[in-house]
C-alpha cells in the first residue's frame, strides 16, 4: 500500500497514467481466444480541435469499449481522422496565402506534397487532445482515410459501383460554393435568417393582351426562366395554360405550363421556373419534360453572369457579379414598367417587399450558395438503400433512441441521388479517365484504363476529387484492412500514401510506470502495441475481418445519421452483406446553459480543453455520461462539472480513510463472507449496484448508469458504510491523527505500518470489516473506472499489491447470492432513523454537540433488538444516549419510524417557547410566499403572456416554497 497524498490533482495523474497505458498497449491487450469487440470512432477532420461535441462523443464510445474491455472482451477502439478535403485544402491555401502564394502558383502535384507535409507536421492536434479526455483508442493502428490501405479501398468500391450501374455522371444541381469553387454537401449549408426583399414582376403575354404576375427572391434568376407555372385547379389561369410570356430584359418566349409545386393560394398562384437554379424548378422543369443538359445556365464557377446557350442575355449585364446584376435588373425592370409596387399599410409604395429568408451560406467561405446545374458523379442512393431499410426493419440493426427509426426510414425511403464529386485538389481523386471523343474510362489505374480504351487514345484523368463521406462511408470496414487478405491496417512504418513520409522510427514513449508490486508492467513494450490478428493467426475465422465485422456499436451525433451512419449501412451491406454495426446510438447536442445552440457567432462555445485543465477530464467525462439522456439535448452546467469533480475529491478522500485505518486491496474478487449485518448489507447494496448498472449498460442508458454508480459511492460507500464502520474499525485501537492530517512520506509509511500491527491483534469483526470495506472500494473502482478511469486506476494502483493495471480487470459478477433481505432491512432502519434525527435537530436549532437521551414508545422486540445492536452506530452518527422508561414531561422532538415512536426530550437544551415562536413565523412566510406564487400561476394572463423561463420558475418557487412550509409544520408538530 502507498500512501495517497492529501490533495488530488489531475492534471499530474492524467498525463502520468495515460502515457502509461499506451506505452504499454493496454487500449489494445493481447486476447487470444476472446469474443471481439469493436468500436469505430467518427473520424474527426485531421483540421480539427477538439469541440464540446467530440467530447460528448468520444466520452460515450470510450464507456463502452473500457466496459467491454473489463468484461474480458477482445476489445478495440479503432481510431482515425478524416483527410478533410475542403478544410485542409482552405488551411493549406491560407497558409500560401500569407506567404504572398496561391494554390494555381503550384503544379496539383506540388500542391498536394504541400498538403502530405502540413498534415504530417500540424494534423495530429486533435488526435493529442482526444488522448487528453482519457479516450483509449487503438493508435498503434491509427487510420487516415488518405492512407495507402484506405486509399485502395475507396478506388476498389468506386470501380465496383460503376461497374454495376450505380455510380454515373449525369447533369444536376448542387449546392454551389461559389468561395471555394466547389459543390458542398447538404452538411456543408448554413442557413441564415436574412433581412431581404420580394419583388413582384410583371410578365406580358406573348400576344399582347395582358400579364401574367410572379414574385421573386432572386430577381436575377429571370434571365434564365423557362416556364411559368399555375396550378391546374387554379381557374384564373385556365385560359392562359398553353400560351406563352415574352420574358423581360431577355425577349425569351417561355410557356404557361400545370404543376402541383403553384399553389393557388400563396401570392399570385403563378410560379417563374429556372430548372437551371433553383431545386425544386429543377424538378417542375423535368416533369415538363426539360432535359437536364437543355436547361438554361446563367452563372459561371464564381457566380458571375454568363451567356445562356441561347445568347439572350444583354452584354452590359455579363461579368457582373450575381449581386450587382441584381441591382441593374431590378433597376431595368422598374424603368420598363415590369415592377409592380408592393403598398405598405400606410398606403407608400416601395419596390419590394421586405421579407426575412432563409439563406444558404458556405459554413467554411462564408458565401451565399447558389444552387448550380453541373455535370457531377453521383451515386443511385435510392437502389443501396433498400437493404439499408431492411436491416434496420428486420433488426439487424437497432436504432437507439427506436425514436429516431421514423426520420431514418423518411429519409431512406426518399432519398435523392447522392453527389460525390468535389472541385478540389485534394483527396481521393476520381479513377475515371476523359477520351478526346466524350468515352469515359473507369479503373483503379491508369494503365487499366488505358489497356480499356486501347493503345493511342489520349487520355486526360477527371481533375475532381470524391466528397470525403463517400470514403468514411466505408470506415467499418476499410479500417481493418478490406480489400487485403488480411484485416489488419497498416501498422507504424509500413508504407505510406502519396506524398506521404515516414522516418520508420516510432514515436518516443515513456518507460513502463511500475506496478503497485514495484515491478514493470508484465506486457512488455511491444513495437507496435496491440496489433489486430492477421487471418492467419489464431483469432482469424471468428467471421468477417477476424469477427470484428460487423461493428458492435456505432455512437454518434444525430445530425449525421444521413450523411455518415446511413451511407455505411449503404455500403457496407453491398461490399460485405452485412449490417456495419449491430447497434447505432445517437446523441443529442450540447446545447449552452440557455439551451441555445452553440456557435461562435454567438460566443457561447464551450472549450472542453478549459474545463478539462480547471476540473480534471474525470469530472468532465463524468457530467457527460450523467447528463446524457436518450432523446434530449444536453445544458451545459458548469457548476454540475464542479460537482464532479468534487465527487472524485470524495472518493480520494475516502480512500484515504480507509488508508487510514488498515483497508486496502481486495485479495479476492468475490465477496468476503460476513456476519456483521452493516457488512452483509454493503455487500448486498454493491452487488444491487451492480446489477443496476449492468442493465444501464445493456440499454444504453448512460445517464441511469452514471447515476447508479454515484448514488452508491457517494451516499451509500461514503456518507453512510465508512461513518457505520468507525465504531468497530477504530474501537480498541484509535486512527492516529497524523495519518489523517497527511504528514512526510516516510514517517506515514512507519506510522501506517505500526497502525496496521497494532490493528492485526483486532477482534474478527474488525478484520471482517477491513476485507468487505477493501472488497466493496474496489468493485467501485472496477465500475467506476469506464467513466472516470484516471482517479479509479491511481486509487487502484495505491490500494495495495496487484497483478495488473484497472484498465484490465475484471468487471464483477452480480452474484445474487450475496443478497440479504434481513441485513438490508436492518442497515435501512437505521439509515431511516439517523436520518430523522438528524434532520429534525436541524429543523429545531439542537446544537450539533448536543447528546440527547433516545426514548421508545411502542416498540416491537425486533426494534429494541436492533437498538442493542447498533447501539454504538446511533451514538455516534445521531449523537443520541438510549435511555430506559418513559420520556419525562416537557417539550421533547418525537418522531415515527415504521411502527415505533421515538422521543427525545430537548427541553433542556433549547428554548421551547422560542423555538415554536420562530417556526410559526417561518410557516406563515413560507405560506404567505407560496400563496402568492399560487396566484401568479393560476392568472391565465401571467402564464401566457410571461416568458417560458419566468413560468418554469415561479412553479419551482411554488414547488419549493410548499415543501418548505410543510416540513417545518412538521417540525413544529414534533414539539409537542
């Protein structure tokens, strides 16, 4: 046993023990012969920082994979980053930038050395943050979606799908970053509320009788309209259906044409179409029977105007920008008579009307998104998703919170083909090689393509790159070595990408920690620590990929269930006809205090670097388990951070007890036998507790599972098993004070061995109670270890001798057996009964030190039997002296507990008279207050009228102020 310090500090035994553990490839224990288990993380971008989200994230998954370690699992927590292609190609440009360089001043080839260089350099910044919030993951076989394997992957299934019909080229609109130059994903679109206008305009029949009346948002779209549409229920235009609009500015002769998407009672009734610009005239121009590559294009890359094919555009509008073009349109429009005023309520007339829309930015370049009609891969979403259904239907995959099944199968069963192609130099670029005669060649390699296309055909490859989701879409199973023959990844050394280096020297690590025995670690330090099973090796043929395909469970945010968690169920049922993952668990968002989202437009975004360097990562991972809720969104609470941490205070604190009085390391991970009933019960309580959070566990239920473990260490261990125990682990034989107190190291060591001498000539009902306090402290370190793993395996390690770290114990056994109704029954009486006292000397302004004499009425035998037992417990946690016969007159505190009464005459030690006099006074104001607070909430007009958050705590004032009333009339009454 070593001697604990006084103060717990993190920071020192979190950088200490994590080392260590990776060092010594603990994240990843040989285990022959075990069950796999595996985990994959959502690949953070290899641009990122660590955010509120990824701890909330990482938190959940490393729970899990620390519990299936401790379970004895073959357990792995494959880990990577994701190559980013948009914000590590906008990191290296500003970088160029600076520097008074652009990216078009370099060869592709060049460019993207540039890239291989910063992220071997700057790209492991949240790899060393996630190593700071404790998460053990496998990085001795650490993935990056550029990497040679990886790489392969993504090829090979590009290739596949092409070849079998579902990846093609075809004409659509995207969302267009006019910024970057680049379609983005749906993921990728902000969207703003803006203060802008509604222009309605006027369109003259081609033959001259009339207009036909539109509004618009976009005013400069009209250059390229191509329909006008009207409902077919729509009477007012029954005539016009079939006839046709000379377009303003352009001269364009455009049809009236039928379609659902007008509806007759918003505006005018009538819609402009520009198929070519806006998604959903895209579809009304396809039910029309406009062909894609016929639709009207008016802007270039950068959102300039652009000739049409047709050549309508005026010249004085081409080269500006859409923006500026604007202007001169509305400009022209109100000049021609084509603007029709909008009259506001005073009767003044303006151009437009002021509207507020919801605008689609860039979330990386900050530009408003235009919706762009490009040739684009893309990929028949819609055939891939049906096994997708199907799986989660049958249950081969659950859903969890089941909630969420509903928007996954909408959204499924709707879905849109998915485009994978992006404008941009870095990332995997597309295997597909242009023939000067339009022919398209698809291979892995150039030389397949060209052996495809024949010798002499020139061929130039497409300069696009894939949308980085299409690569993490195969992130089940790409990581652990698919397509090889082998399922293990590229382990340190092995080779590298394109542009990538390696020194082929591994990272320098620091020496084993010694043991709690003094001796190293038993693993030795391997080169690559807990590198997975080859198929060749003694694990292979447990099932796909060494059986560590499918996935146990994926977590991850709600928000990417579309745009990750659906794709890998996609594309892992096609390549390797089986579900990714048994289970997919989302979580909700870390909201701030105010439950607004979080953003740092707004300036509420929470750091968890911060928090983790002022409270400790314990506490912060603690808050996160205990806060999430299936379904809900979590409030940062800062204070509930504090708390945390102050319940790991609580435990090294009693720890130090035990120290203290002789407790340490459990020699056997069964229970000690026991006679006393204060020791059955903490048995019985651990082994509840247990069960407890086994089934929280099973169901995923991290908030119930947090709160399992601390309501026992905290109430049950702490505040009440330890202050029971004092009396027969401190009787004969008094603690000495300076082991308490903390004092030099060596001087401790003699005292707490001179301590434990003296105490080995203790009864058996001491040693009994050291062995059960040992036992119970450590299966609370076991349980408690997977949400806070630094404190329990530094406690672990300071107990006493062991054979091997926390992070590779055993998790305990719920052995219902060790249940002892009897015991419980009696430690839950006397629980009871303390609580009273002591809740009703404080009611009564009794002085702490005050000894009060304990009086029975109406006992049964089984009661006065348990007085004679916990006689000594009473004594000392109530600060109550049995007395015999009857309580004497006068004014005494009476309180009820099952079937006995039980009095304590106080009249000697507080004034009565005064004592009632202030507790009628404090009952009035608690009334007075609650009334009030009552009327305010039964005024309709305070509950519909006053904000949400002034209504939720006037009721909690209620609440608070009627419970405050009722207990001191309570106490009141006990006088007597």
């Amino acid at each position: 046993m070593t001697e604990l310090p006084k103060t717990f500090d993190p920071a020192e035994i979190e950088s200490r023990w994590y080392a260590h553990w990776e060092s010594t490839g603990l994240f990843a224990p040989e285990r022959p012969g075990a069950d796999p288990w595996t985990l994959v993380n959502p690949p953070p971008n290899v641009t990122g920082s660590l955010h509120i989200g990824h701890a909330l994230d990482n938190t959940l998954q490393d729970i899990l994979v620390r519990h299936a370690r401790l379970k004895g699992k073959d357990a792995r927590w494959v880990v990577g980053t994701d190559h980013a292609g948009i914000a590590t190609q906008m990191v290296v440009e500003r970088q160029l930038n600076a520097r008074q360089q652009k990216r078009t001043d370099f060869t592709r080839e060049e460019f993207v050395a540039k890239v291989w260089e910063w992220k071997e350099e700057s790209g492991g910044e949240i790899t060393q943050q996630l190593r700071r919030l404790g998460c053990s993951m496998d990085w001795a076989n650490e993935r990056f979606t550029m990497d040679e394997g990886f790489s392969k992957a993504v090829l090979k299934v590009f290739v596949e799908l092409h070849k079998q019909g579902l990846i093609y080229r075809d004409k659509r609109l995207v969302n267009w970053d006019p910024g970057l130059g680049t379609a983005i994903s749906d993921l990728e679109v902000e969207t703003r509320e803006i203060k802008g206008s509604f222009w309605h305009l006027r369109y003259p029949l081609e033959d001259g009788s009339g207009f036909i009346q539109v509004a618009t948002t976009r005013p400069e779209t009209m250059l390229a309209d191509m329909a006008v549409a009207v409902n077919a229920s729509d009477e007012r235009y029954a005539a016009l259906v079939g006839k046709r609009v000379r377009l303003p500015i352009t001269g364009r002769l455009i049809p009236i044409i039928t379609d659902d998407h007008a509806d007759p009672e918003l505006g005018s009734g009538a819609v402009k179409i520009t198929p070519g610009h806006d998604f959903n005239d895209f579809e009304v121009g396809r039910r029309a029977g406009i062909e894609a590559r016929d639709m009207l294009n008016m802007l270039d890359a950068k959102a300039m105007i652009c000739q049409t094919s047709d050549g309508l555009i005026p010249a004085e509008l081409l080269g500006l920008d859409r923006f500026e073009a604007r202007k001169a349109i509305v400009q022209r429009l109100k000049d021609e008579g084509f603007l029709v005023a909008w009259v506001d309520k005073e009767g003044a007339e303006h151009d437009a009307e002021p509207r507020t829309i919801q605008t689609p930015y860039g979330d990386r370049s900050g530009v408003v998104i235009e919706p762009w009609l490009t040739d684009q891969w893309y990929v028949d979403a819609a055939t891939l998703a049906k096994p997708a259904i199907e799986a989660v239907r049958s249950g081969a995959t659950k859903i969890v919170p089941k909630s969420w099944e509903k928007t996954y199968f909408n959204w499924m069963e709707n879905i849109q083909p998915w485009c994978v192609s992006r404008q941009l130099w870095w990332g995997h670029r597309i295997p597909a090689w242009f023939a000067e005669d339009g022919s398209i060649y698809v291979a892995e390699s150039q030389a397949d393509a060209q052996a495809q296309a024949g010798e002499g055909v020139a061929l130039v490859q497409d300069p696009d790159v894939l949308d980085t989701w299409f690569s993490s879409a195969l992130w089940p199973f790409a990581t652990l070595g698919w397509p090889d023959s082998s399922p293990s990844p590229r382990l340190r050394g092995e080779g590298r990408g394109e542009g990538e280096s390696f020194s082929g020297e591994s990272p320098a690590e620091p020496a084993p920690l010694p043991t709690s025995s003094g001796s190293t670690s038993p693993r030795d330090v391997e080169a690559v620590p807990g590198a997975q099973p080859t198929l060749n090796s003694p694990q292979a043929g447990r099932g796909l990929l060494g059986g560590r395909y499918p996935n146990d469970v994926l977590i991850s945010g709600f928000d990417i269930l579309f745009f990750w968690d659906a794709r890998m169920m996609m594309q892992g049922l096609h390549f390797m006809k089986e579900v990714p993952f048994k289970t997919l668990y989302l979580h909700g968002l870390v909201r701030a205090a105010d439950g607004q989202k979080m953003s740092k437009s707004k300036g509420n975004v929470v750091n968890p670097l911060g928090l983790i360097d002022k409270y400790g990562a314990d506490a912060l991972r603690f808050f996160m388990a205990a806060m999430e809720s299936q379904g809900r969104d979590i409030k940062m609470d800062e204070r509930r951070i504090e708390g945390y941490r102050n319940f790991a205070t609580k435990l090294w604190n009693a720890a130090r007890f035990c120290q203290s009085n002789g407790i340490g390391a459990s020699a056997t991970p069964e229970a000690p036998s026991a006679e006393l009933a204060v020791n059955r019960w903490i048995i019985a309580e651990t082994i509840a507790m247990v069960q407890a959070l086994d089934l929280a566990l099973a169901d995923l239920r991290f908030d119930e599972a947090a709160n399992t473990i601390y309501q026992f260490t905290w109430s049950r261990f702490c505040d009440w098993y330890l202050e029971l125990i004092k009396p027969v682990i401190q009787g004969p034989t008094p603690v000495r004070p300076e082991l308490v107190e903390g004092q030099a190291s060596a001087d401790a060591e003699a005292a707490l061995r001179q301590a434990q001498g003296e105490r080995s000539e203790d009864g058996p009902e001491a040693q009994e109670t050291r062995a059960v306090a040992g036992w119970v402290l450590d299966q609370i370190l076991v349980t408690l270890h997977p949400f806070m793993p630094f404190i329990t395996e530094e406690l672990w390690s300071k107990m006493g001798p062991r054979d091997h770290e926390l992070i590779v114990a055993h998790w305990p056994m719920a052995d219902a057996r060790a249940l002892d109704p009897e015991a419980a029954k009696e430690i839950d009486w006397l629980i009871r009964l303390v609580s009273e006292i002591r809740a009703a000397r404080t009611e009564l302004n009794v002085p702490p030190g005050a000894r009060l004499p304990l009086h029975i009425r109406d006992g049964s035998a089984e009661t006065s039997a348990r007085l004679v037992r916990q006689a000594a417990a009473l004594g000392r946690l109530a600060r109550v002296d049995q007395a015999s016969g009857e309580a004497p007159e006068g004014g005494a505190l009476q309180l009820v507990v099952d079937e006995a009464t039980f009095v304590l005459p106080i009249g000697g030690v507080i004034d009565l008279d005064a004592e009632r006099t202030r507790l009628t006074k404090a009952i009035a104001a608690a009334e007075k207050e609650r009334d009030g607070l009552a009327g305010r909430l039964n005024n309709p007009s305070f509950v519909e009228r006053a904000k949400p958050e002034a209504v939720e705590k006037a009721r909690a004032d209620h609440a608070e102020k009627a419970a405050e009333a009722e207990r001191l009339a309570a106490a009141l009454a006990r006088l007597g």
